[in-house]
C-alpha cells in the first residue's frame, strides 16, 4: 500500500462535508490527494513511494459556512489548456476560478455571473441541475454544461472566462421529466469522435443526443433495456454506468442489476441487447449504500474490469472482452469489516 500524506486526509476533521480528490496535479503523471478543507484546499503530492506532506495550496473554497457540499459545487478542471486542473466552483454569485501555477492554487477569478446559487445567477441548485465542467468543444480547454428544467445549456470557455450559457438542447432537462437519481444523466463520449455526448437512462430506455461541436443533435433511443423506474433499474438500488468493456475504444453500458452484471455493447449507432456477463456484484448481495463498485482497467489490457468493496475487502472481477472472470480477492483493506463506510470514508482508484 502507497504511504499516506503526512497530516493526511483522514480523521474527525475531514469527512463528507470536506471533500477530498485524487488526481494529478503537478502533471507528472501521478495522482495526488487534494482535499477542501476547513483552512482552504489542502494538497500532498504522490510519487512512486506514496503521498509527500500535505500543504496548503490556497485559502479560499474553505469548507464551511461560504462553501458547503450539495450546495455550493467546487471541481477540478483544467480550464486553461495547461494539463494542470484548476478550481472551478460554483458560487452564489456565480462561476469562480483559481487557477494551477504548479505549486499553488492562484487567487479566484469571477469568470461567469451565472450558473450560480442565487437568484441573480439563475438559481441553480445543485440537487436538481447538475452542473459539469469539461471540454464540450474541443479546443483543450474545459466549458459549462448545466442541466436546467428547459434542457441542457452550455457555457464556453473564452480563455479567460465563460460566455454566456446557450441552450444546446430541449431534452434531458426537469420539465421532460428527467431528475438527478432516478433518471441519470452522463456526459461521455460514446460517438468516438472525442466530444462528450449526453446519454441518459429514462423511462423508456437509453437516449443519446450527440455532440456536434456546436450543440446537441435531437436524441435517440439507443436501448429500451435499463429503463429508469422499472422494478429491474431503480436509481437507489441498481448503479448504471459507462465504460469501454470489451476494448474497442468505445463506451458501453455497465448495469448492476438484481442477478448480476448486464452489459450492452456499443455498436456506434446503438447499444445492443443486454446480456449478463457474471452473476457475481448484484444488487441483492452489494448494495450502493454499504459496498460501492466501480469500472477500471486493473489490469492495462484496455478493457474495464470490475472493483468491489466488499465485507471483506477489496475483489476484482477482469474482463475478457465477452465476459467478467470469477472475482479474486484483492487485500482484506479498505471493507466493511475494517470499519470503511460509503458515508463516511472516500476509496477511489487511481492507476
């Protein structure tokens, strides 16, 4: 196991309400923790041997009465084409940003008056329109996507700030019907042209709106399985996610349903029919509140393999391209048994 940070992240004062990231950076190409915490963002930079001391990168975005989980959203997001993410966070007054010197967090910039938690900002809140920062466009710098009652709008990045949001599509927002848990909404390439597409899991399936630089082309049913509200999908019981399972580059459907792991390849144009690929990680033994699972290459074949935690610790199932093998038992850490909680304790993995 890496060596915790010195002053690590862990303890009484940080919890769910102080959250903590894994991810590069400094780029050299290894994950460090960052954390928002009670004093500012705290960071401790890894290297082959585990995490270095925990310094303070900035004092703003403290956790707290200005900055509080579920209502004011702070990311990281590379927003001004470096490689090095910086701190995107929506405030009240709207869109803030600190940007990545290498060393520090610099001081916050106002980049947008909207997207924000206040009336004047638009109202946004967090629990019913979710708010993303990524590279819509393509031109290597991160824009906001935001998902209203009218549908989804975006807000490019002009280098030094964000323009105005534009509605890029009619779908997928509040007044059709779409809301955060029950009916999930992703932002993720599954054309394999590199710009991120909405697919969403509703009612009646799973619906694409493609990326077309610009906006977002009206959406179409890939899938009728994995429908949202029925007793087989059910947003508290039944994770659905994406990844590319059988390695040919693009992202399939990953549901984890009541007999097991169902999957649908993605065939370019639509999602085939689902099929279980192990019996193994259903709902009925995992649920999403005791024993979380994810999908990542483990093993550098190209292929998304699945990571439980379970009671007893950490098992893997790999990919074979068609199927998922016998899960194997990776290490008694980081379970149910030695005291991890979804509520309480982050676990993430980062390769």
């Amino acid at each position: 196991a890496a060596r915790p940070a010195s002053g690590s992240f862990g303890g009484s004062s940080w919890t769910r309400s102080t959250p903590r990231h894994s991810i590069d950076v400094n780029g050299d190409g290894r994950p460090d923790a960052v954390g928002f915490g009670s004093a500012g963002v705290h960071v401790a930079i890894g290297s082959s041997q585990g995490y270095g001391t925990t310094r303070l990168w900035t004092t703003h975005y403290r956790s707290g009465s200005s900055w509080r989980v579920g209502v004011e959203q702070r990311v990281l997001a590379d927003v001004t084409g470096d490689g090095r993410p910086d701190i995107v966070a929506f405030g009240g007054a709207g869109v803030y940003v600190s940007r990545n010197t290498g060393s520090s967090f610099a001081a916050p910039e106002q980049w947008s008056t909207a997207m924000g938690t206040s009336a004047a900002a638009g109202g946004w809140v967090e629990s019913r329109h979710p708010r993303h920062v990524m590279d819509m466009d393509g031109d290597g710098r991160a824009d906001l996507v935001g998902f209203r009652n009218q549908g989804v709008y975006v807000a490019r990045n002009t280098g030094s700030g964000f323009a105005d949001p534009v509605r890029w599509s009619t779908g997928f927002g509040a007044d059709n019907g779409w809301k955060r848990e029950p009916t999930p909404r992703h932002l993720v390439d599954v054309t394999g042209d590199g710009l991120p597409d909405v697919v969403g899991f509703g009612s009646s399936g799973v619906w694409v709106a493609r990326n077309t630089g610009s906006t977002f082309a009206a959406s179409v049913r890939w899938t009728a399985s994995f429908r949202s509200g029925s007793d087989a999908w059910r947003g508290d019981r039944h994770p659905r996610t994406l990844a590319d399972v059988n390695g040919d580059g693009r992202l399939d459907i990953v549901g984890f349903g009541t007999g097991g792991t169902v999957v649908s390849l993605n065939r370019g144009t639509s999602f085939a029919p689902a099929a279980r690929w192990t019996t193994s990680f259903s709902s009925t033994e995992w649920t999403t509140a005791w024993m979380p699972r994810a999908l990542v290459d483990v093993n550098g074949d190209g292929r998304a393999d699945v990571v439980g935690f379970a009671r007893d610790g950490v098992q893997v199932a790999l990919s074979s391209g068609s199927r998922f093998g016998v899960p194997t038992h990776a290490g008694t850490a980081y379970g149910w048994e030695k005291g991890w909680r979804v509520q309480g304790h982050q676990r993430s993995i980062a390769l």
